[in-house]
C-alpha cells in the first residue's frame, strides 16, 4: 500500500508539454474514464480536474472526480495522523464534488450516489457517534440516487449496506441517535432491507467483486450460511475491476474459511 504523499503526486492537472493543443473538455473526460479504467484513481482525477479547470460545471467531470477521490482515498489503510488526514481530505473532496454535481443537475443518479458513496466510505473510518452523524445524509442520498434511476447498482449496494451498518450498531450508538435525530430513525434499519438492496446490487452487476462480499457478509450475520459460500465462492474468478478487487478476494477467502463447518440457522 502506498503512502499518502505518494498517492497525491498525480492529482495536479495534466502538464502538456509547450507546444502541444490542448485537450477539450470532452477529450480530458474520455482520457480520464480510460485511466479509470486502468484503475488509475489519480490520473484520472487528473484528466477531470482539467475538464473542469475549463468547465467547471461538467456534470459528468464532478462526479467522476468525486469517484477517484474515493478510490484514492480508500487504498489509504494507515492509522496515523498523516494518513487520516489525507483520507478525510480526498473524501470531503469527493463530496464536495458530488455536492457541485447535485447543484448542477439536481436529477442526475450519480451526483446523489457521489455524496452518499464519500459519506459513507468516511464513516466507515470513524467510531460510532460520528458513523451516526452521517446516518441520514447517507440514507437520504442513497434514496434520492434509487429514486432517480432504481437500476443504480452502486445506490442498491449504498443502501444495502446502510441497513446492515446500522444493525451493527450497539445499543448506546442507537440511543445516541435518538437524541442526536428524534425518534426512531434508526429503527429504519432492518436485515431484510440490507438483503433485498444488496440482492438487487448483485443481480444488476454481477460481476462487481464488492457487491458480492458484502451480500455474503450480510449472509453470515443473518445465518444464512450456504448463501454466503455461494455469494464468496462466485468472488475468485471474477476478474479485477476496482482498486481494491485484490483485497475484497483475499477477505472473501478468510471469510470462506472462517465459516466452513456451519450450518444454516435459518
């Protein structure tokens, strides 16, 4: 894993060299979804940076800017203050992004999933008040992006997984979110729910490794045990598609093996 001041070295726009034209903005978007392709996060975010030095209202270059700051931000693993500080910044970054593509086209899927996919991600770094904190910005985000375009397989998986974070939360984290947000809000959250969203996640892009792994996990804490192998199995021989499809395998391996043995407890 790559440090953090070496994960920022690319995120200043593309230098051309003297001489050379100037690429549109449509052209830097196309170079920038071709290094994402590539799984190159910075370079990517590069190309869109340039697009919106040119158009700062590009819908499309804001909210792809906001991906690759979450895929920048997310191979960030360190505990230090200097890796934390960094991570916060790339995903208050990527909302930022996403909050600019909201503004620009308030009807657009991906803008919404933007702001919920950095929220969320953010949240997953922190402890539990703070996971609360950003609960229903979270939740609200991910339901405007279904509301939009219910085939999103990214807000299925957002909202999936909103369920099932908020299941795992403890008693005095649930207590804390009543008297942070009234009533019962977090009462919302139901295994059923992180089943169905994360189900339809799968069923849209099924070969998305991380969709997989966390419908199996969702799986294992219901008991569902024999779904879960099904869901960890299918992992190995997809082929790599996101920054860290290398590490979703080795956890799907760990989790296969940690299960083997039990028995379905419903």
């Amino acid at each position: 894993m790559r440090g953090p001041g070496s994960l920022l070295i690319c995120l200043a726009v593309p230098v051309l060299l003297a001489g050379q034209a100037q690429p549109t903005v449509a052209e830097h978007i196309a170079l920038g979804d071709s290094a994402h392709a590539a799984l190159a996060p910075q370079q990517a975010l590069g190309h869109y940076r340039a697009a919106l030095a040119r158009d700062s209202t590009n819908y499309a270059a804001l909210w792809k800017a906001g991906r690759e700051a979450v895929d920048i931000a997310k191979q960030i693993a360190g505990k230090d203050d200097s890796s934390k500080q960094v991570r916060d910044s790339l995903y208050a970054a990527a909302r930022a992004y996403g909050e600019a593509a909201v503004r620009v086209n308030p009807n657009g899927a991906d803008g919404h999933f933007t702001v919920g996919q950095a929220l969320g991600r953010l949240s997953r770094t922190k402890g539990g008040k703070e996971r609360v904190r950003f609960a229903k910005l979270i939740y609200d985000e991910g339901m405007k992006a279904l509301e939009l375009d219910s085939t999103h397989d990214g807000a299925n998986h957002l909202l999936g997984a909103w369920h099932a974070e908020v299941k795992r939360l403890s008693g005095f984290q649930k207590f804390f979110a009543k008297a942070l947000f009234g009533g019962g809000f977090l009462d919302k959250g139901n295994w059923e729910d992180a089943q169905r969203y994360l189900e339809r996640a799968v069923a849209l892009k099924p070969q998305n490794i991380f969709h997989r792994l966390e419908l199996g996990e969702v799986y294992v804490d219901v008991g569902k045990y024999s779904k879960a192998r099904e869901q960890f199995t299918a992992i190995d021989p997809l082929p790599i598609a996101d920054v860290l499809d290398h590490e979703y395998k080795r956890e799907a391996k760990q989790i296969l093996d940690d299960i083997k043995g039990e028995k379905d407890e419903t």
